[in-house]
C-alpha cells in the first residue's frame, strides 16, 4: 500500500512538472527551459542529501549515470515528438511504451501479482492510454520518423526508470544526485552546442525552475516506491502521469477534459484499487 501511495505521488509529481515544462516551452526554445530545469532539479537533491543518505559505490555511479544519460534521451526525444505531432496519437504510445518495458522487466525478475493484480494492470495500461489521448485530429497519422521518436521516448523514459530500480537499494539517493549530474551535464552541453540557434527568448525561471523542483520529487517517490514494491506495479501507476497534466490543464488553462479521458480517469481510479488488494 506504501507503495502505491508512493507511485500515485510520483505520477502526479510527473504529471505537473510535464504541464509547467510545457507552460515554460511556450515562452522560450525547450533547451533553455531545460537549462534552468535541469540545475534545479539536481539543487533538490543535493539539498536532501544530508538528510536520506547517500552512497556511491560502483554499482551507484553506473546505474545513475545510465539513468541520467536515458533521462536526457528521453526528454529531447519527448519534446520533439510532440513539437511534430499529432500529440493525440503519439502521446499515448509514449506513455504505454514507458509503462509496458518495466512491467515486463519486473515480471521477467520475478515478480508475482495475485488475481486482482492480473485484472488491475492491464486496465492501468488501458488507463494510460485514454488518459493521455487528446482530441482533434483524429484521422491524422503521424509520419514513421514521429512514430518512432514516439516509441523512443518511451523507451528512453522506461530505461531511466528500470536503472533507478537496478541501483542498490541501500544507496539512499545516490543514484539521482548522479542521474541529475549526469542528465545536467548532458543537457547543459546541448544547449551550449546549439546556443546560436536557441533564439533569444528568456526562459520562464520561476515555471522551469519548479518544473524541475517537482521532476526531482518525482524521481525521488519513484525510487521509494520501487525499494518498497513491486517494480511491475509502481511502473504502470507513475505512467498514468499524463492524468495530473490533463487536470491542470482543465483548472489552469481551462481545457476541456474529454469523454475519453474521463472514462480514462474514471479506468485508473478503478486499476488502482485493484492493484492496492495486490
């Protein structure tokens, strides 16, 4: 149960650092909203530092630096996917890919769900589905380069999950202050190496340093979910992130929620408690 309260945290931290993210990558180049985002994020972790423990074995810096290196992957990969469209079609198969790989890898390690476990997951993976489609556009096919940036985010983001799960358990948050060192770095490099081509828009600061305050809380209640459960469970409970971006969206920018992401919604509330008789 611990568990599960953890990953609904870790969904919804997701879920609203997606939504600033996007608020931050209106008003200037997605890369120079990462160069505050990402510095941000790791400041987080830094600052807990003293208060979780931390270590940094071999096993810590190798499994945090895969992690951070996915982690950029998949946020350059996610940006562009979207940026190409359709988001109603290539957003869902983005958050299916993240939460299919590490149920499949947690099922691959052992892990058992019970009867109610077995009816609960499938319908969380439908749930992802219809939280995160949109509206519009619904004839459109998405090009085969869209599609696959689309499955590549997807992997990209499934990855960074899987290797914060493979880090040893007793390293308290060693592997993201080194996912976060890594992940900065990459990005960080990136815009330098594309800096005449940014524009010179200012970034949002205070939207793209809370976006990445609230993706480092994210990680942070990922990884305490996956110490205390089932990596298989936590995974498709964190990817139906795109349900908090949906409802800020509604309260915020007043978008309309649509029938299919109510019934979504409605579908994840219901794979929920399943999963919580697990």
């Amino acid at each position: 149960m611990i568990a599960l309260l953890l990953a609904l945290g870790s969904s919804l931290a997701y879920g609203c650092a997606d939504f600033l993210g996007g608020l931050g990558a209106r008003k200037a180049h997605v890369l120079r909203t990462v160069m505050v985002a990402a510095p941000a994020s790791l400041a987080v972790e830094l600052l807990l530092w003293p208060f979780l423990d931390a270590s940094f074995s071999g096993g810590v810096l190798a499994w945090g630096a895969a992690s951070g290196v996915a982690s950029a992957v998949a946020f350059a990969l996610l940006y562009r996917t979207l940026a190409i469209g359709p988001m109603n079609v290539l957003s869902p198969v983005t958050a299916l890919v993240s939460a299919v790989l590490p149920v499949g890898v947690g099922l691959l390690q052992g892990e058992h769900l019970g009867v109610a476990g077995l009816v609960g997951l499938p319908l969380a993976l439908v749930a992802v589905v219809l939280v995160s489609a949109g509206h519009g556009a619904g004839a459109a096919r998405p090009s085969r380069t869209a599609l696959v940036m689309a499955l590549g985010a997807g992997a990209a983001i499934a990855l960074q999950l899987v290797f914060l799960h493979q880090a040893p358990s007793d390293s308290g948050i060693g592997p993201l202050i080194v996912g976060r060192a890594v992940s900065s770095a990459v990005t960080l490099a990136a815009a330098g190496a594309m800096f005449r081509t940014l524009g010179s828009e200012r970034p949002a600061y205070a939207i793209s340093a809370t976006a990445g305050v609230l993706d480092s809380l994210a990680n942070l209640l990922f990884l305490l979910a996956v110490r205390s459960g089932d990596l298989a469970v936590v995974a498709v409970i964190t990817a139906l992130y795109p349900a908090g971006t949906v409802l800020l969206a509604r309260g915020v920018l007043d978008e309309r929620i649509h029938r299919g992401q109510l019934i979504g919604l409605g579908t994840a509330a219901a794979a929920v408690g399943l999963l919580a008789l697990t």
